[in-house]
C-alpha cells in the first residue's frame, strides 16, 4: 500500500491562527510490528527533522520495492507549538509558552485509566491479552482532556504511539556524542539500534522519572502489572527509546543520511522493512544512568571545556573551568569541574555563558554514584 500521508489541524489557539501536524503511514495497520518516529518534540532540537528529511525518501523506496513487512508512522515535526515560539530571535521550544511546562515531562499517564477497563477481561493468552491492553490504552487515550491546543497536541501523539512496539522520540543535547536512552527491559534492542545508528554510547534507566513521552510508551507495561496481578504474564510490549541526535547544529545533509540509513538498518533487523541491517558499529558502552554523572556549574560565569567529546575520563579528571569574570583578580576566579566519573565524556553545553547550578556536562561511567538519584535522572 502506498504512503498516505495525513494533514491533521490542531485547535485553534487564537483567531485566525492555526497549526497542524503531518503524519506519513506506510504498511497496514495492524500488520507485523508497528513503529513510531517522531522528531523535534522539543521544538530547538533539530538534528532529527534533517534525519526524517532523509528517512522519508528511503521509506518510499522501501516501499516501492515491497519491502514494508509491518505499520511505519513518521512524524516529521512533533511540536509545531515549539517550533512557532521565538524571543529575540531564537526559538525557544523546550517550554511551552501557555504555562504547561516542559514539552517532553509529565505525558499522560495510561496505566490508572486502563487498569479499571481491563480487569476481569483478560484471559491468559498472551497474543489476545496484548490486543486489549493496546485497545485499552487507545481508548484512554481517545478520553483524555484536550482543553487546550497543548493538550491536543500531546492527544494526537500519544494516540499513534500508544499501541506501538517501538516507539523513537528524536532529539539532541548541546553538544554532544549521539546517544541513546532506554529502559532496562529493552537494553538488547537499544543496544542494536545504538550499533545501527553508530551510537557510541547507550545510557540504561531503571526509572527515567518525569514522565517523558518514551517512558509513557513503554512503562505501562510493566506498571499494568504492579496494580493488576492478572496482567502478570504479559510482555515489556514497547520498547520505546529518546535518540539524541548529536548536538544543536549538528545538522546537514550528510549526518541526516547517516542517521536515516541507520533507522532502516534497525527497521530491517526488527522485521519491519526486508532486507539485511548495516551496522555501523560494533561496540557501544553501555551505562546505567545512575553512573552516569551529570557535572553542575559552581558558579556563574564563563565556561572553558578541558576534554573532548569522545575521550576516556577518570574520576578527579579537570573537565571544565567555570569561570567568574567579576572576580577582581581573574586568576581567583577560575573554579574547576572534575569528573566522578570513569567513563566517556559524551555531552556538554552549547552555550559557554551559564548560571550557577547548571548541568555543563555528562560522564557515562561504569559504576553507580552515589550522587545520582534513582527516579528523577533527567533534571538531577
Ligand atoms: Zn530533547
């Protein structure tokens, strides 16, 4: 079946304005695995729009050929909200501007809305079971608040990725390696994916905390089963993962064609598109995100990075200077940043002005630090 691709308008936020999202969907629903790729829900992260740019194409051919075994959906661009919030002159599209926070925290919550519709309906069989939870979860989906063009907008999307088995939510950090982030219950597919995409590093949660969109994904199933024990035979169904793309302008033709390559390679090795996955890499560290240590500025000021992204660190290693330009004798207000970490120096900030407290920089170590608090991992 050739791509259709769908034009959906989101609530009007204001007289005369309007925004809409754009959907392409190859294969047929409810054929083989399902995946969903989305890029830039924060709106000022842009590297996996120029991977979709490339993905597109490649998913056309694919589909020419015959080749789509199971249901493809891209989204080109998650957050037009995001990408239409500027102030001087940039785009500003990690907050919404209506108050609501965080484009990327506190998605829905599935499993409390769920639990009530599924209890005593079950019946045992794993294949059968798993259609009424993904049934279950479109449909309190399809309930939730939509008060707002926001609301609406975490609605759409919520509602294509809900009853997928891999769901990729792309993005960036400042500077950085390209990284993966995914739940410990589906390290192997993270691992291929961070092979397929020449990801050197895959940082492993047991809990992400804040409720991000791929953890909205793929936590309801193990969280159905804690609060209802019929459930206890069912699968980690979706694995859902946060791609980061590299840094902030780590974007051209040349990176969008790697990256978009290596999302075929890992649609091949998952049986949604034929043919023979590419790897482009064998080995990936692979760090819990509690050893993973994120390094906070002392003070405000001006930064002055150490290392390289990419370079072997170890614990007391000088990582950055943070400088205080108010201080009266400059040489006084030089403040150090040193690694607790063993492990690769992956991601620091793209600005070099920063505030007190700021994280400037990430460690992927080896062993657990203490330091670093299970549950609320992306702020801490
Ligand atoms: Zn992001």
């Amino acid at each position: 079946m050739p791509r259709q691709t769908e034009v959906i308008p989101l609530l009007s936020p204001s007289p005369g304005s309007q925004r809409e999202l754009i959907v392409h969907r190859y294969g047929e629903k409810g054929k083989g695995k399902k995946v969903y790729i989305q890029a830039a829900l924060h709106a000022d992260e842009w590297p996996g729009l120029m991977a979709a740019h490339h993905l597109i194409p490649l998913l056309d051919e694919a589909d020419a050929a015959g080749d789509i075994q199971g249901e493809i959906i891209v989204v080109p661009y998650a957050n037009p909200i995001g990408m239409a919030q500027r102030i001087n002159g940039k785009v500003a599209g990690r907050y919404s501007f209506d108050g609501s926070g965080n484009f990327n925290r506190n998605w829905a919550d599935l499993v409390s809305g769920a639990a009530p519709l599924l209890k005593g309906n079950l019946t045992g069989n794993v294949e059968e079971d798993v259609e009424k939870v993904r049934a279950a979860f479109r449909e309190v989906v399809s309930h939730q608040s939509c008060r707002t063009e926001v609301d609406e907008l975490r609605m759409i999307l919520m509602n294509l990725s809900c009853d997928a088995d891999f769901v990729l939510d792309l993005h960036c950090d400042g500077e950085a390696e390209l990284h993966v982030y995914a739940n410990q219950q589906h390290e192997d597919e993270a691992y291929a994916l961070c092979q397929d995409l020449d990801s050197p590093v895959l940082l492993i949660e047991t809990e992400a905390g804040g409720g991000p969109f791929d953890e909205a994904n793929s936590s309801p199933w193990w969280r159905l089963k804690e609060v209802l024990p019929e459930a206890s035979h069912l699968p980690p169904v979706c694995c859902a993962v946060t791609v980061e793309f590299r840094g902030l302008n780590d974007i051209s033709d040349e990176l969008g064609r790697k990256d978009a390559q290596g999302l075929i390679s890992f649609l091949r090795r998952m049986d949604i598109i034929a043919g023979k996955p590419a790897p482009q890499r064998n080995e990936v560290q692979v760090s819990f995100l509690h050893a993973t240590d994120v390094l906070h500025a002392p003070i405000g000021g001006l930064v002055s990075y150490q290392v390289e992204l990419g370079e072997q660190v170890k614990k007391g290693d000088l990582i950055a200077v943070v400088i205080d330009i108010a201080a009266q004798n400059p040489m006084e207000g030089r403040h150090e940043v040193h690694s607790r970490a063993n492990g690769r120096y992956f991601a620091q900030m793209s600005e070099r002005l920063v505030r007190p407290g700021e994280s400037i920089a990430k460690v992927a170590g080896q062993e657990i630090l203490a330091h670093r608090a299970e549950g609320n991992l992306l702020e801490a």
